[in-house]
C-alpha cells in the first residue's frame, strides 16, 4: 500500500538549522489562535506580515478567510481574489523571501502568473511587496533606523543589504498609500553582526520591529521573538520597560526551550509570542512553558519584578517576602564587566613563566591559574589587587537557569582569589575584607537560596546587576539554606520549589 502523505514544505523549512528562524504551520496557528476568530469571518479585516519569510503567516490567515467568508462570498474564486487583494498583506525581508512568500501565498512566484490562484493582480508582486532599500549611515558608522555597522553591511548592488523596508520606511512609502491594518503578526530577524570588539558580536534587530509595529497602530499585533529582553540583553533596556509597562499585552507564551517552538535552532533564554490588543488595558495572562512540558499559568502585570519580567510566578511571593527586609543588595560587592581592564585576546597577557602576579582565566578552553606578563599594566581596580576576593565566571552556560528540566546550578563555583591575584574578563570578583569573610561569602554562594536569587535575573552573559536581588548578609560567620529560609519566613512550599529549581554545589 503506497504511503500518500506529502509534508507542508513549510514544516520542512521549520526545521531547518540556519540563522534564517522559519516558522511552522503548526506554531503560526498557535499564534493565529491567541486573535478574536471573528476577524476571520469578516470581509474588512486586514492583516500585514511585516517581515514575511515564508509566507506561512499569511498563507494560514487566508485559509481560515476563505472558510470565514464562504456564506458571505459564495463563490470561490471571487472569495480568493478579495482575501488575497483586500486583506492579506506582507511585507518581505529580502529578495529570496520575496519569491518564496509568493509561492506560498499564491502558488506562484509571480502573484499575476498563469498559475496564482488569484486572477485579481494586475502586477507580479501582488501584496507581497520588497523594494530594496539601503542604511542610512551617521557620522558614528550606524544606521540610524537599524544600528547596523557600516562596515559590515555596506556592500556592493550584488549582496544583500538588510536593510529591512518595514524599519527603515513608513508604510506610505512602501505601500505608495496610507494604510490602516487590524492585525499585525510575524516572526521578525532576531540579531545582526554588529562588528563589535575584536570581531564579529550580535545585535537584536527584533525590538525594532515591535516598536515600530506598534507606530503603525494596528488593533491586534502578534510576533515571536527570544525571551532574552525579559532580563537582560544588548541595547533592550529601553524596549523592556516599553513592554513590562505596556498593559495592551493581554496574552504571553514564554517557552523555556526555544526547541518547542523552533526544534532545530538554538536560542539561549527561550522564546516567547505575545498578543497586544490596543483596545483593552489590564492584566496579562501569562503562560510559562517549562522543559518538562509543564506549563505555570498566572495572570499579573508584568511589572511586577521591577525592572525585569519575572517569567515564573511562582518566584514572586518568594522575592516579595526577601524585599521587605529592605537589606542592602549583593549587587554592591560585585565588580562590573572585565574588572581588571584586559582587552584583547588572552594569549597577550598571560605567560607560563612565574612571576608575582597570578591571574585566573580560561586557558585552551578550560578555567586555570595563569601568571600576568611583566609589561601589562593593571589600571582598573588597583585597590583590590593585594585583598583577598572571590572569583566567579560571568557567562556558564552549563550552569543552565529556572525552568529548565533537570534542576539548575545557576553560577559556577567562586574561585577564592588570594592577594596579587586577579582575573580576565571572563570572572567578575566579589570584594571581600579577608580570607575569612571570604570564606564566608563563599559558603553563602554555595546555597540554592543565593543561587535561586541569581537565578530570577540571570540571562546568558552575568553582570554585577544579576545579583541584583540577592540579599547582603552579615558575614561574621557562614550561612546555610536552613538559616535563609528561616530567616525570611518561607514557607515549606516556597522552599520545596527553591529545592526544585536548585541542585546542590559540586
């Protein structure tokens, strides 16, 4: 017996590991679901795609039109000419998502081809529009519309500029006339090379296409983006308080796992696809998806951490309670980001040769005890350089964070950092008075309360601001989990779910 089964070619490019993210049928309609349905049974309603790279978005909305539609506009063929000329429309990030999204929406790379299932198109790009456009370069090298580096992306005619129409052009301008859409949805580019210190770094570029899908003033607007603007990220503070004070957002998936979203592609820190409805004000009902499949449901402003979005609910009586003991924060002793000021590669400061400066630092990719060369100068922190401090790894990604399947470490072990020792830019230190507060701190960082604290902040790279919200203790003398939890009144359940989260230091 033959096997008739013939795969969605949208599936198929799902699942492709690229740095292009496509969306899958199945995940465009989970967003599609978030939207009053009654806008599909509406023969006015229009939808825009700003950043179509497949077309799975609009190819999807059309079905559920034509079905929507079908006791309205009887006739087929007159129902597929209005959907597809009066209320679906894209906008493509380049060349090559240009033609795909018009296969996909219309059967064919010419939307007034023999073979589009429209015959209402007088031209070939039909809805589906690109017009290569070009960055605006300033006086520092970025584009004023995108940040992107100049020299990077500055090109001959023959590459790809991306240089992306829906952020760097009105809708008047691409559309050649006002427009005014009910529905906003996509999956925008996520990150551009920035050139950044010694070589090539990511910038965010998705922020940008929330924010200016929200200048158009659509009443729905729905995209999926990487969870990492919740806590942390480049240039994403202005666009996080934008979001944690925007009451418009009614609903919030946030996935753990970005490969429950995206099986073949890794993002760090998840992903998450929202609905904003700009008629309603109040409440997001936010849906936590854990690696487990367990998902935590609350409905709460997401504000309610201060200046990062808690992702799980669960966290925040736990933080309510520590916060009322208004204690100085952890934070304060922590040094900022390459505390002893060493730019460059590692190799130009360290030596196998002994001399009486040690430094601590990832050597042929392991943590080991190097020896500072002769002719590098220290000349950030020189005060601390003969103290005793603590060292502790800024980006450990094997440390993992909340949610994930298995319980998570959170930081990697503090390495104890004896005077006219210091570190690389990989550690941040931790200041300490002696050997024996040192002792202490360390013992206090070991706890899975400590790192439980870290926990509700940390993305992917640390900062002194991730320990933001770990309480400052007396380090006379050293502290365990049971003194914290008694300390701040936490209840069995609150500390059942510390344990959860937290395995024990190695």
């Amino acid at each position: 017996m033959k096997n008739n089964y013939s795969p969605d070619i949208l599936n198929c490019l799902a699942n492709l590991s690229s740095d292009e993210v496509f969306t899958s049928p199945e995940l465009a309609n989970r967003m599609l679901d978030l939207l009053p349905q009654e806008l599909f049974r509406s023969p006015k309603t229009q939808f825009l795609d700003p950043c179509s790279k497949s077309g799975v978005f609009l190819r999807e909305i059309a079905k559920r039109l034509l079905a929507g539609l079908e006791e309205q506009i009887p006739d087929l063929q007159e129902r597929i000419d209005h959907v597809m000329t009066k209320q679906v429309f894209g906008i493509t990030c380049t060349d090559l998502t240009a033609e795909m999204s018009r296969r996909t929406l219309y059967c064919s790379k010419l939307a007034n081809g023999e073979y589009s299932v429209s015959t209402a198109f007088d031209d070939a790009q039909g809805n589906l529009l690109y017009e290569r456009c070009h960055h605006t370069w300033n006086a520092q090298g970025r584009c004023e519309y995108c940040g992107a580096s100049k020299g990077e992306y500055l090109r001959t005619d023959s590459r790809e500029t991306y240089a992306y129409p829906f952020i760097h052009k009105s809708i008047k301008e691409i559309f050649h006339k006002d427009m005014q859409f009910d529905v906003i949805i996509g999956n925008p580019p996520y990150q551009m090379s920035d050139g950044g210190g010694t070589g090539s770094s990511a910038m965010p570029i998705y922020q940008l296409f929330v924010q200016q899908a929200k200048k158009v003033k659509p009443v729905f607007l729905v995209m999926i983006m990487p969870s990492r603007w919740m806590t942390g990220g480049k240039h994403l503070d202005e666009f996080r308080k934008e979001m944690l004070e925007d009451k418009h957002i009614q609903v919030l998936h946030d996935y753990i796992n970005a490969s429950d979203c995206f099986p073949q592609v890794q993002i760090e820190g998840g992903v998450c696809y929202f609905m904003r409805n700009a008629k309603q004000s109040g409440k997001c009902k936010v849906y936590l998806h854990q690696s487990d499949g367990n998902i935590v449901e609350s409905e709460r402003y997401l504000d309610e951490g201060g200046d990062i979005m808690i992702r799980d609910a669960n966290v925040i009586s736990i933080l309510q309670k520590v916060q009322s003991f208004k204690e100085s924060s952890f934070e304060s002793i922590v040094s900022k980001r390459n505390p002893f000021n060493l730019v460059g590669n590692i190799e130009e400061f360290v030596t196998t040769k002994k001399t009486d400066r040690r430094i601590l630092c990832r050597y042929e990719s392991k943590r080991q005890i190097m020896y500072l060369k002769d002719e590098v100068k220290i000349t950030r922190n020189l005060d601390v350089v003969p103290k005793y401090k603590l060292f502790v790894s800024k980006a450990d990604g094997a440390a993992g964070q909340l949610g994930n399947p298995i319980p998570a470490r959170i930081i990697g072990k503090a390495e104890m950092g004896e005077p006219n020792m210091i570190c690389s830019e990989t550690f941040l230190f931790v200041y300490t008075k002696d050997r024996s507060e040192a002792e202490c701190v360390s013992e206090y960082m070991k706890t899975k309360f400590f790192r439980f604290m870290v926990g509700i902040r940390k993305n992917k790279n640390m900062t002194h601001d991730t320990y933001l919200y770990v309480p400052l203790q007396d380090f006379s003398h050293p502290w365990t989990d049971e003194m914290l939890y008694k300390k701040y009144g936490l209840t069995q359940d609150e500390i059942a779910f510390i344990e959860s989260m937290i395995r024990p230091m190695e």
